[in-house]
C-alpha cells in the first residue's frame, strides 16, 4: 500500500510539473509578437483598472511594457534550436512608488522565472508563460482592438511632407525625427536646429502621441521655413497611423501633419 502511495505521488507530482505541456502546442517566437494584457500571474487574476502588459518586439529582440505601477523594459534572448523556449534578460524599470506594489512585485517575479511559453489549446488569443519545472507562471491574453502600437515609432525616420508639402534636405541637413520607445523621447533635426523632448500618450489610446514642450538648439539659417512647418506640426500633433511602412502624424481632428518614412 505504501508503495502504491508512493507511486501515485510520484505521478502527480510530475503531472503537476508538467501543467504547461498539457493541451498546449509549441509556438514559435513569431507567435510572441504585439502587446498582452496579463491577466493571471501564479494562478491569481489581476484585477486593476489599468491592466499591466507585456510587449514583444522580436525582430529587435526586446520587450517593453507595463507592470501595474511602472514602466518595464528588457531584452529577449531567442533560442532558435528550440521552439517556445523564452529568455527575458535584465529588466529594467522606473522607479515611481504607487499605493499597491504588490501586483508589480509579483509580475516582476514571475518574469524572472520563465523559460518557455505555450499556448492555449482552445484560445488562439492566450498565451501562458512557464517556469524551469513546467509550472505556470503567467497567463497573457492579446491586446484587441489595437491597431498600431508606439513601438512601431522605434528608430528614425526622414521627414517626408509637412502640411502636404514636400521636405527637401541639404546637402548638409536630411531633415528627420527620432523616436526612443524605450525611455519615451523624440529628438532629431527639423531643418536647422536638432529637437529633443518626451514622447507622451494618453491612457488607454494606444495611437495617441503628443511631444509636449519641445526644447531646440538657436542656430539661425538661411531658410527657416521647413524648421517653421515641421515644429508646427509637432506641436499640434495628437495621434498617429503607420500605413506602407510610413508613419504619419496626425492632428486631433486626423488632419496630416507629416509624412515620415524609415532611415
């Protein structure tokens, strides 16, 4: 009888073990890619008026995303041999304090511990993140609704058009703006002086963008009307589209502003 316990433990706990293998199918890492809401971690659903998520940009090789206080950023190391293997690398993260930390800590936590991720057999929207023993650690779902999201902006880009005029560069200047997802900037050079300032979005609209107050160098040159143009429409932009591989900025009303397209 004891032998027969024995067993049965045994079992079970290699069940138990392997709860992230069972009605799962392996994904590849293209599978990862866009932003999940995460909606269990451990076994406890998160309940918060803002969800935290994760992001996953796999070309570049990164993730980025929101962990129910701050903002989060990290590396993902991809092991082509094995399919559905997962490595996130350093994260790092801001540093407000918020009322509830706990959510936070346990997201951080988690994330720590994973190796590998599956997917729900019966919910082509969900994902699971799993441990070293099989254990599941966080359940994501996909963002819906979500039509474009700011790492999309990641990189530089030519400025193309302004209010439907074409933008011209020099010899000297190609005008154009740069978006740093990871710490929320903008910088580059509107046709004479370089901008710098932050890159901002309202709750819950993920193509929402504005550049708050812009700070420029004050060079003068001999043709300032681009420089003109291009802050103006920084200054009133409020969302933004990516079409064809272009970005566009758009006014509140979704007047374009400015055509932009990849370096």
């Amino acid at each position: 009888m004891k032998k027969l316990t024995l067993r049965m433990m045994v079992v079970c706990a290699g069940a138990c073990m392997m709860s992230c293998g069972s009605g799962r199918k392996v994904l590849f890492f293209s599978s990862l890619e866009g932003e999940w809401n995460i909606v269990k971690v451990e076994g406890q659903s998160v309940d918060m008026a803002k969800k935290p998520f994760i992001g996953f940009d796999v070309a570049g090789k990164r993730m980025y995303g929101y962990s129910g206080c701050n903002r989060m950023m990290g590396s993902l190391e991809i092991d082509s041999v094995n399919p559905g293997s997962l490595k996130l690398g350093q994260i790092g993260s801001t540093r407000m304090m918020c009322p509830d930390m706990e959510t936070e800590r346990r997201v951080l936590d988690a994330l720590d511990k994973v190796v590998s991720f599956q997917q729900v057999a019966d919910k082509p929207e969900s994902i699971v993140l799993c441990g070293q023993n099989g254990q599941q650690l966080m359940t994501l779902e996909k963002k819906i609704n979500l039509e474009v999201s700011l790492s999309e902006l990641s990189g530089r880009w030519t400025i193309e058009m302004a209010n439907g005029k074409e933008i011209k560069g020099t010899a000297e200047v190609t005008p154009f703006i740069g978006f740093d997802v990871d710490e929320r900037r903008v910088y580059g050079n509107v046709g004479c002086n370089t901008i710098n300032g932050p890159l901002m979005q309202d709750e819950d609209k993920p193509n929402s963008l504005n550049f708050g107050k812009l700070a420029t160098t004050m060079m003068m040159c001999p043709d300032m009307e681009t420089e003109t143009i291009v802050l103006n429409a920084l200054n009133e932009t409020k969302c933004f589209s990516v079409k064809d591989g272009k970005v566009y900025l758009l006014s509140e009303n979704g007047t374009e502003l400015l055509v932009l397209k990849k370096q």
